[in-house]
C-alpha cells in the first residue's frame, strides 16, 4: 500500500433499504440501514477482507464498493471518477460507466448458481473474452480459455472446458467463476463468502489460488467473510487489512496482523472469541457479549450501536457516537475507549441484570 | 477438554454404552452402480459423552446420524445392527423395531436436530404449536411440557412468549436454530443427535450454540452427537471424536489425542488444512487431490491415492481398525509412522509433549468444566 490515489474511494457511504409495510398500510416505511456512513480507500494491488455477522452490512457494502449497489448517500468514485455520475451522465464524465462495470467484478458464494447450467466451460469463459476483446480471434481464445484452466489446475483443461457446470464439483465452480472474473482484466473483485461453502480442506487451496491470481494479474480484492479465520489468511498473506462491520458500520479497520493480535473494538474481540482455534484446553468461556442476537437493523441502537451487547458499554455509549480514532498505522477503530481523557471514563457503566448479563452469568 | 471416564468404566463391556452401531452400512443402487455411503461403521457413544463427528461434506455423515435412528430414505438399504442401551432397561434392536415402537423411540429417547431449521418448522404453523403438537403425539402432559418448553427457550437465551407467539420465519436464523433444540428435547430424550446444526449461521452465533449446548448436556443430563464438517468447531465441546473419510471412521478417540496426537495421516492433514488463527500461516496446506465418489471408491484403503504413507499394502487391502491405545482406535497400517512423516502445525506441537505422555493425561479429568485447569499448564 502506499500514498498513491485510491482506486475506490468511499465517502460516507449510505445504504438504505425502504421496506413496503404493504396493501393498504400508510404508516411510515421502514427503514434498514445496511450501511451508514462509511470510508474506505481501495489502493492498487490492495486486498481487504470485511468481516462481521450476519446482517451487518458486509455483503451491501461489498456491493457498494463496485458499483452494483447504489448507496442512498455519500459518494464512490473510481479512480477519481463517480460511478453513478457516470452511470447517469451527469457532469463531465471522464471514464464511460461500461469501463467501469468491466474493471469491478464479482465472484458470488453459490458458485452453481451464478454459471449457466446450459452453458459449457469453454462457451462461459468466452463469452467475456468475445465481448470486450472482439478483435481475438477464436483460436486465440480458445487458447487463452486453455491456458486459464490450466493456471488454476484444472486438468487437461480441454477435458473441463467441455464439461457443464454440473459435471463440476464446488471447488471447481469456483475456479472457473474466478476465471470467468479475471478474463474481464479487472482491477477489484469482489468475492462474497467465496469459500465458506467450500469444505475445510479445500478453503486453504481456494484462497491461495486466490491469493497467486491476485498477485499475477494486479488485482485488488474485497473479500468478504463471516470467518475471521479466512479474513486473516487471505488478508495477512496479501499485506492486506480487515475491516469489522457491526450493524451497518465500519467499527474498526487495520492490518491483518494488527487486528487479530491487537484487536481494539470490543466488538472484534468479540468475533476473535467466536473463531474457534484447535487448542481443546482452551474452552474459551462465556461468549463477551451482554446478548446473544443482533439487534434490529431497522431501529438501531442510539450512540454506539454495539452498546446494547458490548461489555465495556457505559452511560456515555448510549448518547454519543464514537468518531473514528487512530490506534495505530493504518489502525482505525471508532470506540472512546481509544481515547484516554474521554468522558467515557468517568460514565456510569451501563448493567442489565434483568437480561443479559444475568443470563450469562447463570449456571457458573 | 477432557476425556471421558476411560480407566474403568469404559472396558466394562457396554454397561455405560447408549447405543451401539455394528457393521452399519447403507448402500443405494444406481444405474452406475451400487452407492456404498456408508461402509462398515463400527461405533460405541458412551453416556453422558458429547461425541463429534467429523467429516467433509460426502463422506457418509449424514448417514452415520440417519442410522441410528433408522432414518435412512427409501431406496437406501441399511444393514447391519443397531443397539440402543436405556438406563434401566433390557437394550433395544433399532433396526427391527415395529413403526409404532419406532415412533416412540425417536424424540422420547433418541432426538435430532437438522441443519436447516427453516424447514422443520412448519411454515404454516406457529412455534408454539410445533411444542404442543409433539408433546400430544407422545402422549405427554401438555401443560407440563409447555413449563419445561419455557424453561428450555430461556435456557438458550431466548423470549419463551415471544418465541412461541411466533412463526418460524419472524425469527432470525440463530433464534430458530435454538427454538429447534428446545423442541428437539422437550420429551427429555437421552441421545441428542444433531447433523451439522449450527452451519448455515455465523461464528459467533455458532459458538454461543455450542456453550449453549454443553450447558443443556450437563443441565439435562443428555448424551450427544455432534456431527460436522469443521473439526475445530467440535473440538472444544467433544470429549471424543470420530473422523469419517469416504463413508467410512478412519479414527475415534478423545479429543485432545485426536488434536495433539492424530494417527491417521487423513487427520493430521485435516488439522494441518485447517485455518486457524493461532498456527503460522505458513503451515497451512490443503489436501491434495479430492474424496472419492461412492460408486467408486478406491480399492483398498480408501485414503491411499491422497495419502504420503500409501504403499502395496494400502492399495491391497483395506486396514482394520488397529490400537493405538485402549481408548484410541485408527484404520491406518502405518500409523506409527504419520508422525514423523505428517508434521503438524508449530503452533500445535509445543502443547503436544504433555499428551504424548500417554495414557495417563488421557484418562485425566472426567468433566469438561476441569478443562481450564488441566489446561492452565499450556497457555
């Protein structure tokens, strides 16, 4: 990473979504905050791994940072350019919102269900190549599908390029989603839960394939995740950060590493107690949470929004919002907790005996 | 975690044993040929154990749950025998059990919960129904279970009103998942089995499923069955594991030997594959090549086209289930060697020397709440 311009900048980047309360209701709409002000900077050769539960936001936010989910509010440019200024031709736009469709691309979670099962390998992979590279000529394609195939260990590639979708296991649905991706030329994929439905054994293959594509063909990636195991592996080897999203925001943000041996939000020490390790003697205790389930995203909690859960919540946290304070290079956590003066020291620490608390305690 | 009571209780034929599966296999005919998912399964589930189960996705794991309750779908076939052991009571043949008898075992005294809850619950149906259905179709007092369904619901940090006042899809899927082990347990059975239970839900409310759960065990005195693809999601709440590989147990024994000291080289790869935060990344490798497809597993040891240690004898025939000590078992004939050959993870090793002592520290502290102390010395 370094001081260059972004690729993607977001700007205090909104997401709601209007749900109908339906026929003949004319109360007020309600409203779901996927996303609620959020910034981030995607760089060249970047990878950022979104984590959180489900819910949170990740996926919308995911979208959001190429250009397929309209934010309600804020802005996204790409190198410079705002996507959606371009999509509707306002201003000068100075990069066609088609190029920009191209350079952002995704990889889905059900990789079934994102290849056309009437369609076989070979026909799904060039179809980009014959759409935004006209002037190659079929044998070059065919070539250039071959050798794709071939990166990625699928072989004898002409076996796989002549097989459907179904002849393929889910690994493989995968590789050629990737591909199918990466034949675009690409500058940030998007890849949401691209190997939680992968077994165990498989995942660490997937991600380094991940992980060497992305290294040789310069692209950036957002990878979004509910497994702060998979975050950490893709994110440590690319030099890449984690980002914690709780209801909707960006609660902290930093170095793989960082975030993982020197988690600052209660929230992320929460998610790092939820990642299982293989140390049995390690029971790992109560989960840190004062409640179990995540509170309603379309009437979110005043101030901070983890104060309903957060053990470290105190008066303060349900009246102010936290701003986003530095804890390190790079390490950006929005929690007053950071700041060693703060009111939140002298405030009344926030007790729920009648729930949570109790609950949890009950039986020890 | 510990292990169970291995030193005397466990070399007393079958006294603390809850069921019994022998020789159990399911095959399925198909047009290309005849689907063995599971093949020869040998297994005890001691009581009052939490037993895990794991195996990747295809390997039989389902079917291993199914058996025991001789739950397996038509056209599948399932041979062999089925022993369930009641407390107080002569043992029970599952698999020539007259339906009405059946019916009555299953959720009375051996219950399961389903991955997706979504559809087990009745759509149609409010939850608090689905508790009152089951309690009438067992015959059992009604009001007396609606108090022990509330007490379960808050058990598992739930609203007991607002839960029953709803249906299945008001709630979230963690809520769901949870009001479905309450109703999975509300005739009191004594075996728990569940396949996979948590996995469509994140980690954290995984985890919290799982403290939930080992709460319930000791508060209601169950027996479970935990059966999964993630090996280090069971590996804090099971005394003991087995490791399924294409249909077949290729390893049972306590935990903390299955973690420490695994002796099959499918296992240790398995842990070595495993993502985890604690190991250095540079240790993680995935496993070469993929399971097979039942219609056509590997003569032999079904493990030996992906396996280091495969030679002539491996691909000759298929190994019985050999001792590596009275209480760990693994169908490997060169285990002795996947040790040295089949390193582990660093971040594993330096808390292995207390384990390789042997049996001593295996048969060590009886619950799992001793665990934190066993453990004190490693961390």
């Amino acid at each position: 990473m370094s001081s260059q311009d972004p690729l993607i900048s977001l700007d205090d980047i909104e997401v709601h979504f209007e749900e109908d309360s339906g026929f003949l209701d004319f109360s007020e709409p309600e409203v779901v905050k996927a996303v609620d002000g959020v910034d981030l900077d995607i760089y060249d050769n970047d990878v950022i791994a979104l984590v959180g539960e489900s819910g949170c936001g990740k996926t919308t936010l995911g979208k959001t940072t190429i250009g397929l989910q309209r934010p309600t509010g804020g802005s996204i440019k790409y190198k410079g350019q705002d996507i959606w200024d371009a999509k509707d031709g306002k201003g000068d736009v100075e990069i066609p919102y088609k190029d920009i469709r191209r350079r952002l691309q995704i990889i889905h979670q059900d990789p079934g269900s994102s290849l056309n099962p009437n369609r076989r390998v070979r026909q799904i992979l060039e179809s980009p190549l014959k759409r935004w590279q006209g002037q190659m000529s079929s044998g070059d394609r065919r070539r250039e599908v071959l050798s794709m195939l071939e990166r990625v260990d699928m072989t004898p590639p002409e076996d796989y390029a002549g097989r459907y979708p179904h002849q393929l296991s889910g690994g493989e649905k995968q590789r050629v989603a990737l591909i199918r991706a990466l034949l675009m030329d690409p500058d940030l994929i998007l890849a949401d839960e691209a190997v939680s439905a992968l077994d165990v054994s498989l995942r660490v293959e997937m991600m380094d394939l991940m992980l060497e594509l992305q290294d040789n063909f310069d692209t950036s990636f957002v990878f979004v995740s509910h497994d702060l195991s998979n975050a950490r592996y893709l994110a440590a080897h690319s030099g890449g950060r984690i980002g914690v999203m709780y209801l909707g925001q960006l609660v902290e943000i930093g170095p793989a590493e960082e975030i993982i041996n020197n988690p600052q939000h209660p929230y992320t020490k929460v998610l790092r107690w939820a990642t299982p390790d293989l140390d049995p003697a390690n029971d790992g205790g109560q989960p840190p949470v004062r409640k179990l389930d995540i509170p309603d995203p379309k009437n979110p909690p005043s101030g901070c929004r983890f104060h309903t859960r957060c053990p470290e919540a105190r008066d303060v946290c349900a009246e102010e919002v936290p701003d986003e304070y530095e804890a390190g290079d790079m390490h950006k956590v929005k929690c007053f907790r950071q700041i060693d003066d703060h009111d939140y020291w002298s405030s009344q620490e926030i007790s729920d005996e009648a729930d949570g608390e109790q609950l949890f305690s009950a039986g020890d | 975690m510990s292990t169970q009571n291995t030193s005397t209780t466990a070399t007393d034929s079958g006294s603390d044993r809850i069921i019994e599966l022998r020789d159990a296999e399911v095959t399925f005919e198909m047009d290309r040929g005849t689907s063995r998912v599971l093949d020869n399964v040998d297994l005890d589930v001691n009581r009052g154990e939490i037993l895990g189960v794991v195996g990747e996705s295809g390997s039989g794991k389902s079917m291993l749950a199914m058996s025991m309750l001789d739950s397996v779908d038509d056209p599948g076939i399932l041979s062999g025998d089925v022993t369930y052991y009641p407390q107080n009571d002569d043992p029970v043949d599952v698999l020539n059990l007259s339906d009405e008898k059946l019916r009555q075992l299953r959720w009375e005294h051996i219950s399961m919960v389903f991955q997706g809850a979504m559809s087990s619950f009745n759509p149609t149906m409010g939850i608090r129904e689905h508790f009152v259905e089951t309690l009438k179709a067992h015959d059992a007092d009604v009001e007396e279970g609606m108090d022990r369904a509330h007490e379960l619901l808050s058990d598992l940090y739930l609203d007991p009103e607002r839960v029953l006042d709803s249906y299945a899809h008001e709630l979230s899927g963690g809520m769901r998942q949870r009001a479905l082990i309450a109703l999975s347990v509300i005739l009191e059975p004594n075996l728990l089995v569940m396949d996979e239970p948590t996995a469509a839900l994140d980690l954290l409310m995984q985890r919290s499923i799982l403290t939930l759960l080992s709460k319930l065990k000791e508060k209601y005195d169950l027996t479970m069955v935990f059966i999964t693809h993630d090996l280090s999601l069971v590996a804090e709440l099971a005394d003991r594991m087995a490791v399924m590989y294409a249909f077949e147990l290729v390893e049972k024994g306590p935990t903390d030997r299955i973690l420490y000291n695994a002796a099959h080289p499918y296992t240790r790869s398995l842990l070595n594959a495993t993502p985890n935060l604690d190991a250095p990344l540079s240790e993680m490798r995935p496993i070469p090549g993929s399971a097979p497809d039942p219609v056509n597993v590997p003569e032999g040891c079904s493990y030996n086209p992906r396996c280091p240690l495969a030679d002539q004898e491996c691909i000759a025939s298929d190994p019985e289930y050999l001792e590596v000590n009275d209480v760990h078992d693994v169908a490997c004939f060169h285990w002795e060697e996947a040790e040295a050959q089949i390193p582990m993870n660093v971040g594993r090793s330096d808390t292995g020397d207390a384990a390789t002592d042997g049996g001593a520290d295996v048969s060590g502290p009886d619950r799992p709440d001793d665990a934190s102390d066993a453990g004190g010395e490693d961390r």
